[in-house]
C-alpha cells in the first residue's frame, strides 16, 4: 500500500508480504494494522485511519475521527483505511477495482480476467528485462535466486505422493513463473553477448548463463500429472 512521504523523491509502497511465500508475513500478521479493512471505492465508507511513515520507514496507524463523522460516548464504528492509488491492481485482482465496477471486469477468480492481467504484466517485466544492464541483472538473479528460487525448489522437492496441498499449489504457481522469467533472461543473455561492446567472457556473463539454466521447471511435467484438472488449467495460465 502506499505512504504519503516519499522517499529518494519518488512514491513510496510498503510491502507486507514475505519473499519467499508472497503471503503477508509473520511481523506484519502479529500486528493490529493488517486487519483494518479498506475502503476501495464504496462511497458509502469512510476512511478513519491514515497511515504514516517515520522513524526509518516504521509505519504507523493513525485513527482520524474528523468532526464530519464525529462520535458520541459510547458509539463504536468500524476502522476503515484508504491504501492509496498504487493498490489499484491489487484490487482490480481481487474484484472491487474502479474498472471491475465500471466495465463489470471480474476478479482474478474469473480465468478471462486473470489472463488479461498476467499477460499486461508479463509485458511490463518483458519490457524491464530488456534495459537490464549486466551488473543490474547480476544482482537481480541473485536476490530472486536467494529469496524466492531456492526456497521453492527446496519445498516442491519435499512433495510427496498425493494431491499437493494449497501451500505448495503458490509454490508451483510461482516456480512455472520463474520458469518464463528465466527464459526471458536467457534471452537478454545473448543480448549481451552479441553486443561488441560486451565482454561475453566476462566472469559476470559465465555465472549469469549459469545461474539463470537452473530456472528451467524440468520437474513440472512428472508434478504436472498429479494435479487436478482444475489445478492443471490454472497453472498452464500462468
């Protein structure tokens, strides 16, 4: 969600979510913030609460009581909170978008609506890849290889025989995403590589032809087989 202070200049978004899982973590689960609900774009709420950012990017909660909606002794409303514009996609994923309800666009539960979002987005990180500089794509396999490759692979190899439960279907949702982005960062490899001005000897482009081979899905197929067909139609989606 979004923060009015900016930082370096520019908009400031805070994530609450893990790397490794993509779920909301266990410091921001330990905390009241998390379960105040947003108002979205129902003009019948009223947001009460504003969010603030100090002390080093420590976020806080604020309850905003303005004389418009002021309270008498005893009366209780709900907190209600306005994430900002740049939770825009977050909501248009989850149903209640300004474009959900002005072009009746369904949510990520409808498989239409998903793909139009998944393919838009694989544009924009096409279009990231593309101007990746080598050192920039060095530390960028890096941290996506530590953070979020490792673990997963780690997890879809403890699978055992059976239905793979809720918590390893993001896993494998997520590793057949990683799949596509190493395909397109091999690609931006041989970018470099026929670029004269590049050194495609480089110790950086050797690892980085190393690391990004290890992307490759190659168990999804033997996986691919125990899922069921509802499963199997959502992840050939992504």
């Amino acid at each position: 969600y979004e923060v009015p202070e900016p930082m370096l200049n520019r908009r400031q978004i805070v994530d609450i979510t893990d790397d490794n899982t993509g779920k909301v973590h266990s410091v921001a689960r330990g905390h009241t913030p998390i379960y105040v609900n947003e108002v979205g774009h129902n003009p019948k709420m009223h947001s009460n609460v504003l969010i603030r950012d100090k002390n080093d990017h420590s976020v806080y909660y604020y309850v905003c009581i303005d004389k418009e909606h002021a309270m008498k002794k005893g009366d209780t409303v709900e907190l209600l909170v306005d994430y900002g514009d740049h939770y825009e996609q977050v909501r248009e994923r989850k149903g209640y978008g300004q474009v959900n309800m002005s072009e009746q666009l369904g949510g990520d539960e409808e498989d239409g609506a998903r793909l139009q979002r998944n393919f838009q987005e694989r544009e924009e990180v096409e279009k990231d890849i593309s101007s990746l500089k080598i050192w920039e794509m060095f530390h960028l396999v890096e941290f996506l290889m530590e953070k979020i490759l490792n673990p997963i692979d780690k997890s879809i190899g403890s699978l055992s025989t059976g239905q793979p439960d809720l918590h390893r279907r993001g896993d494998l949702i997520a590793r057949r995403r990683l799949d596509w982005v190493g395909e397109k960062l091999a690609g931006r490899i041989l970018d470099y590589v026929a670029d004269p001005l590049v050194d495609s000897s480089s110790e950086f482009i050797s690892s980085l032809k190393v690391s990004v081979r290890k992307w490759r899905f190659v168990s999804m197929p033997k996986l691919f087989n125990r899922l069921n067909p509802e499963f199997r139609k959502v992840l050939l989606g992504e």
